[in-house]
C-alpha cells in the first residue's frame, strides 16, 4: 500500500508502530536512520525511521504526505530553511535562527523546531566559552551562535568566503546580545589565535567537498582551545588532527548529529536525552560508517 508515495505496507510493522524519518537530498549514506533506530530499539519504543529523498521540488508533496503519516520528520539540507512556509508553527529557537531540522507532527498540525543548536551546545558542555571564532555563515553557523550565546559566550567572529554573507550573520549575532565582527577567510588564522573556541560551520575538510583540506585556521590553533568541526565524514578532519597536535580539546561533527538526534526524539516521544543514549546512539552511527 502507497500513502503519498510512500510504500507503507513494506515497512512490516504493526499497526501501532509510530513513524518517523528524514527528508532531503542526497541522503542515501545518512547516519539518521542507524542513530534512530538504535534509541528506539535502546528505549523499548515501537517505532520505525526512515530516510525519504526529496529535491526542492517535491518538498510540498513530501509534506503534505508526512502530514497525516508520521508522528514527526527531520529536515536536512537543502530544506531546512525552504520547509519554514509549510509549517503551522515554529518554536522560539527555530524562528530567531530562521531554520528548521526537526517537524512534530500533532493532530496534523505542524510544529517547527531546531535541535542542531542544542548538539552544539552538548558537545561544548563543560566549556566556558567566551571569545568564538566560527568559520562559515550558513545555517549550521547560525545554530552554533544561538548555542555560543547560550553557552555565555561574549564575542563571536564570523569568518566567511563572501564578507557580506558574513556580516549579515554578525548583525544578527548582535540583535542576540553579542559583540560580533566579520571578517574574511585571509584573517581567520590571526582570529583563531585570540579565540579560545573554533568552530567549522563549513563543508571544508569532508570527503564530499575536499577531503584533506582544512579551513585556514591551522596556523592560529593553540593549547587551551576548544575545536568543533562540525564535518564528520572523514571522524577525525585535517582541522581536529592539527587542534589535537597543537594542545587543543577536539570535538567532531557526529557529535552533534548524535545529541541533535536524541533532543528530536524528545520532542517526539518524550526520551530524556543522557549519555548512556548518546553511547549507543553514537556506536550504531559509527557501526554504519563503516558499513
């Protein structure tokens, strides 16, 4: 059986299975479904997610469909900010950052939230930060400012390839309460120096960008630091091998993918997030990688 071009009767599943899943494109080498999956079977709960690609152009559709399907969805790229007008509501966070990963679905009402703000903030818990230099300016640069923020963070330098994407950012950074200053990629290193957080916001660095490349912060890593790549396709990035031979305290991408997973499943069944989750969460996902 097809409902809204999604083949439920293969899902195999009983009739009280809870649905849940992702959209976006490409997604074929998600981890989502591995992370999901593992909570759920971890937490004793009968319910299934899944991955559905979906272009730009089918977003409307896949909506509509998940709608009056599933218990609730994630959104990746490139949608997270074009799925905004389809929603019924958006929570606090989701409308300062202007972005949506995770959609709840109660009654067939839409409910909008941004739960990558929160992964950062997880895993720069137990770090003070106060002086941040964020390399990028797109959505996952805005989440981590949102955190940084919350975090007690005083100063945020946003360091982009277009100088104007960047102080659009530092503006915004500013409405939060923020000092912020933009600046272009050939002054990021002399920043990194200054700043006791850096965090690549960028695709720099991945194995579906340019592996073995780096943003151009090497030169200014030092002891002390906190380094959050947000890459996690290669685990361990030029950036983190340099921060760690520097002194730094490294942090990689699937960390936030795992946490930004367990407050989704939050929202949508009520699992209290813990480490003891974060563990068998994380282990599937690298159990997927190198499937």
């Amino acid at each position: 059986m097809k409902y809204g071009g999604l083949d439920v009767g293969a899902l195999g599943c009983s009739p009280s299975t809870r649905l849940y899943g992702l959209i976006g494109s490409p997604i074929s080498h998600s981890l989502s479904p591995a992370i999901h999956c593992a909570v759920y079977r971890a937490a004793g709960i009968d319910a299934v997610y899944l991955a559905w690609d979906t272009p730009q152009e089918k977003l409307e559709e896949r909506v509509k469909a998940l709608r009056n399907l599933a218990g609730g969805f994630n959104v990746t790229i490139p949608l997270k900010e074009a799925v905004l007008g389809l929603l019924d509501s958006l929570d606090e966070a989701a409308e300062a950052i202007g972005a949506v990963n995770t959609v709840s679905v109660e009654d067939g009402s839409l409910t909008g939230y941004n739960t990558d703000y929160l992964g950062v903030a997880e895993c720069l818990r137990g770090h003070r930060p106060r002086v941040a230099l964020i390399v990028g300016a797109g959505g996952a640069a805005r989440a981590a400012v949102y955190a940084l923020r919350d975090l007690g963070a005083v100063k945020v330098i946003i360091a982009n390839r277009s100088l104007g994407r960047a102080q659009r950012l530092a503006e915004w950074s500013k409405s939060l309460g923020l000092d912020a200053l933009a600046v272009s990629l050939s002054e990021a290193a002399g920043w990194a120096s200054r700043a006791d957080t850096v965090v690549n916001a960028t695709p720099l660095g991945s194995e579906a960008c340019c592996p073995g490349e780096a943003p151009p912060v090497l030169d200014g890593l030092h002891e002390g630091q906190v380094v959050f790549d947000m890459v996690y396709r290669p685990l361990e990035t030029l950036l983190l091998k340099r921060a760690r031979e520097a002194g730094a305290r490294t942090v990689d991408g699937l960390c936030m993918l795992v946490w930004q997973a367990l407050y989704a499943d939050k929202i949508w069944l009520g699992v209290e997030p813990t480490s003891e989750l974060y563990e068998v969460a994380r282990r599937a996902a690298l159990d997927a990688m190198k499937a």
